[in-house]
DNA sequence: AGTCTTGGCGTACAAGCGTACGTGGTTGTA
DNA sequence: TACAACCACGTACGCTTGTACGCCAAGACT
C-alpha cells in the first residue's frame, strides 16, 4: 500500500509505545518510555513529529494538547522491518532466525509448549495442503 | 569485549557476503552482490572500508589487490542485532518474533519437523534443571 | 609504446538520525 | 495578578548512511 520510508531504531520504541498505549499526548508516551531508559521530551517529541511525517502516525490539537495516534498497523510494520532483516542478515532465509531466537535467547517451558502446539497446527495443515 | 559501533543495513549485507566467502578482494564480493541485486561496485568499496573502520573486518594489501576478510563472528553479530531488533520492537520479548516469524513466513515441512526435536531437546534440558 | 581495464584511495554530498535547545504562548497556582 | 510549569513548534548540529565520482598507478592487450 503506501510506502513509507522505514523507521529508525529510535522510531521504532516510540512507535511500540504508541502501539501499546493508543492514542496519547507527548508528555504520557515520554513517561512510559522514562520508565525503561533515560531519554529527553524533546526526543520524544521528535520523533512523534518524524512518525507522523513518515506515515507512521496521524495527531491532531485537543485544546492545546497535541495527540498522536498510530496509523500503521504493528503488524504491518514488523512485517516489513522483519522481512528487511531476514533478507539482509539471513539471505533471507527464515529458519536460521528462529534457530537462533529458540537456542540463544531464553525460551520458558510454558513458551515452548506454545511453540508445540503452534508447530502441530502448522504440521497438520500442511498435511492437508500437500498430501 | 570491543565495542563496535553498529552494523546499518547495507553493512550488514556486505559482512554477510564476507562470512559466506571468505576473505576475498572487493571485486569478488560486488560479484557476489551483483547477482542478487544492483549495486555499484565503488559501494561495496566504500562499505569493505567502513567495515574495517568500525572492527568487524581487517583487510591487507596481496599484491596490488586488497583482500578483505571478516573479524567479527557472524554469531556476535547477529546476537547483538537480533537483541536489538527484539528490544525495540518487542520490548525485549522474544516469543512474538518467533510467532511472527513461524506463523507468517512460510516454514517448510521439514524445517518444522527439526523445529519439533529442536523443541524436544529444550524441554528435556528444562525438565533437568528445574526439577 | 600506446591504450584499455582494473583497483586503490581520497573525496563528496544529500538525506537521515540522535539528541536536543530556545521562544513564545497557555494554564494552573500563590 | 505575578509567577511557575507546561506545551507546541521551529530550529540546530554533528554524525552516519547510501551512493557514488575522479584520479592515478599497474598490469593486459594491440
């Protein structure tokens, strides 16, 4: 659909926060994101107006408070920046990225089960698929 | 141990190559790059260069040709960019990707059956140590 | 010997990024 | 009403990134 230029790392957190929090002023995204790391309001607000630039995020003035709203979808914008990295790091293959999400980073026992039941579902419409 | 600034995206591509080859001269990976995407050879250049710049290849003189060949690990790399990606945009939660990855890039039949003893293995290690 | 090709190396340059500061208006408070 | 806190908005600035160009020397070809 509309193509809009990639975000940055540091657009990526303020966007996440907006994703997580809904529609919210700039002082209430610079407090959830205070509570993780050390950043400045300026900073935050930057970024909100970058967001915003990019397509990322629409805003409006309530009274005299600005709100920003994410307009893309997570879903569609870690696609896009999941895809970009698989292809760059991975030649684009996915199997290597998992392998080392699963065996690197901590998986806990009720995430594996997850993983199980996701992995049997898979398996069996694949049955059906390709018989 | 060293600190490296990051890798950006074109980088990463080009450190790929260097680890899939081998050390080899700036012409060699271009012709690697070449046959999946247009880029200019003067680029693939500029980005041995930067790679060296930064600590994650060393390069010597071989006659008149350069050889460039990878110091960093592929692993170290990609744990650190992986680890960034999943703090940015997951919030350090790995379980997401991984349904991400699993449940909207395609996963062939056999890649899920090692996903499955992958799984197997985890979950037997995970029954030892917390008992 | 003269010309073509290839490579190294220096340099460029606009756009993007990270990180803010300052100004001027608004609102809540003493 | 004077003052402090808060906000939007414009602006800044050095660094990084993407994408090269141009010059010069060494080897290859005629």
């Amino acid at each position: 659909m509309v193509d809009r230029p990639a975000l940055s790392k540091g657009e990526m957190e303020v966007a996440r926060t907006l994703w997580q929090m809904g529609p919210a002023a700039v002082r209430a995204v610079y407090q959830a994101m205070c509570e993780e790391k050390s950043i400045d309001f300026s900073t935050v607000q930057t970024y909100l107006r970058r967001l915003e630039a990019k397509g990322y995020a629409t805003s409006k003035l309530e009274g005299r408070i600005r709100i920003y709203a994410a307009k893309a979808r997570a879903k569609t914008v870690i696609r896009d920046t999941v895809n970009d990295l698989v292809e760059r790091l991975f030649g684009g293959e996915t199997m290597p990225l998992v392998r080392h999400l699963i065996e690197e980073r901590g998986i806990a026992a009720d995430e594996l089960a997850e993983l199980r039941q996701l992995i049997e579902r898979l398996d069996a419409s694949d049955q059906q698929e390709a018989p």
